[in-house]
C-alpha cells in the first residue's frame, strides 16, 4: 500500500508534461449540518467568487475526488462517500480509497481525534494519483489520499489556521501563500506559474470573521480548464459542473 508521504509528479492530461507535486463552513451551515445523518453528505461545494479583503490561506488543489470517511471514538473510521453516495471496495474506480484511508493514515488520524477530545469527526480527502484527472483515475495508477479537511462534531469545519495546527503531521495539500488575494496571485495561478502548484489551481480558504467560520474559494489555471472542455467537448452542462 502506498504511503502519503512523497508525493509523484502529476500528469498532464493530452499534454504529456509533468510538474512537480506534493500532495485542505460553519457549523451553522446546511451542508456540514447534514453530515450528521445516517448517511454522510458530500463535502460542500466550492466557491469561485473572489474574495480580496481577507487573510487567505492558499493551498493547493490536488486534481483528484473528493471522499468522506466518518469518524467516532467507539467505532473508528466506519462509513466512507463520495460527494453523492455511500463508498465500499467494490466500486470500480474509487474502491481503493476506503482501504488506503485504513492502512495508511486511520489509526493515527484516530489517536489525534482522541487526543482532541472529538466524540465524532467527519475527515475529508482528496484521491488521486499521477493520471488522476477532473475525477477519473486510472484503475493502474498508484493512488494516494491527502487530508483537506476535518469537521469535529458540532464544530463544523475547522478554520483554516486551526487545522494546519492539528494536521501538520499529516499529508495535507501544501500551503502556497497567506495574506490577501490580488491581482499578481491570480495570475499567477492562472498561467501556472505560482510556486508549488500543482496543475488544477488553488483553495483560497479563510475564517468569516463575525461567524468564525471557515469559507473558501478556487482558482483554476488556465491549461487545467483547457484540457477540461477538451475532455468535455460540447458538454457545456458537464464542462460547467466539473470547472
């Protein structure tokens, strides 16, 4: 079973170039609000409204699926979803993520839930591989998870600076810039050219300072999207849903 440690460098889908990688709402919010059900709820949907007059933390995002693995202290890591549905090793493109969430980071990610006093948790990460791209994975590939995000029980998601501090131990999306957006960051986002980026953009996350909630916001680059609507063709509707 692979690690999470080192990542490998990322395919470029229809290019055949390489760039090197490495593998991040309030409690009030409706979306975190329903995690809690019997059946986990998808991760929430991420903005693409800019946001200029906030402290950001910028990670980057790593092209690959979202997938939910629900916590608590008696039953371990239990109940495992995409963004849409419950997930087991029988699905045929993201069954190994359930196994490689146990084996390489479930017990340790336990012990720090424990040791932060969390009766339940909801973990979110990100599964990809080196030809993972826009949510299709090659069944050959070596896969990988990455923690992006954790939602304690009636905490909703942490903020930003608060999950570095706890997770900084583990694989999370690597941290690219802290301070304000402008218009230089989105640039160089877009062209590719921001430092440790992978190929897909960034995560701009900061907390509401009135809710103390964490919000958040994506920056795609310009290649990634290109690739896109080529993968998509005259699908506007699933070009539109995947951007």
């Amino acid at each position: 079973m692979p690690s999470t440690g080192t990542a490998p460098q990322m395919w470029r889908p229809g290019l055949g170039g390489r760039r090197a990688a490495r593998p991040g709402i309030g409690r009030d919010d409706p979306a975190v609000r329903f995690l809690w059900k019997k059946k986990v709820k998808s991760y929430p949907s991420i903005d693409r409204k800019f946001v200029f007059d906030r402290t950001l933390v910028v990670f980057d995002k790593l092209d690959g699926s979202n997938i939910r693995a629900e916590w608590n202290r008696k039953r371990g890591f239990y109940k495992f979803g995409t963004r849409t549905r419950l997930l087991d090793e029988s699905d045929p493109m993201l069954g190994g993520a359930k196994p490689l969430i146990l084996d390489t980071v479930g017990e340790e990610l336990g012990r720090c839930f424990k040791n932060n006093r969390w009766e339940r948790a909801v973990a979110f990460f990100e599964y990809w591989g080196e030809k993972s791209f826009a949510g299709t994975h090659d069944p050959h590939d070596t896969h990988y998870v990455t923690l992006i995000d954790v939602a304690p029980y009636k905490q909703g998601m942490l903020t930003p600076h608060k999950f570095i501090n706890i997770f900084s131990g583990f694989d999370t999306p690597r941290v690219l810039h802290v301070g304000e957006l402008s218009a230089d960051l989105i640039d160089r986002v877009k062209d590719g050219s921001l430092e440790g980026m992978t190929y897909e953009g960034v995560v701009c996350k900061y907390e509401h300072p009135k809710l103390k909630s964490s919000e958040m916001f994506k920056i795609k680059s310009r290649a990634w999207l290109a690739d896109l609507r080529k993968m998509c063709g005259t699908n506007d509707a699933l070009f539109r849903r995947l951007a």
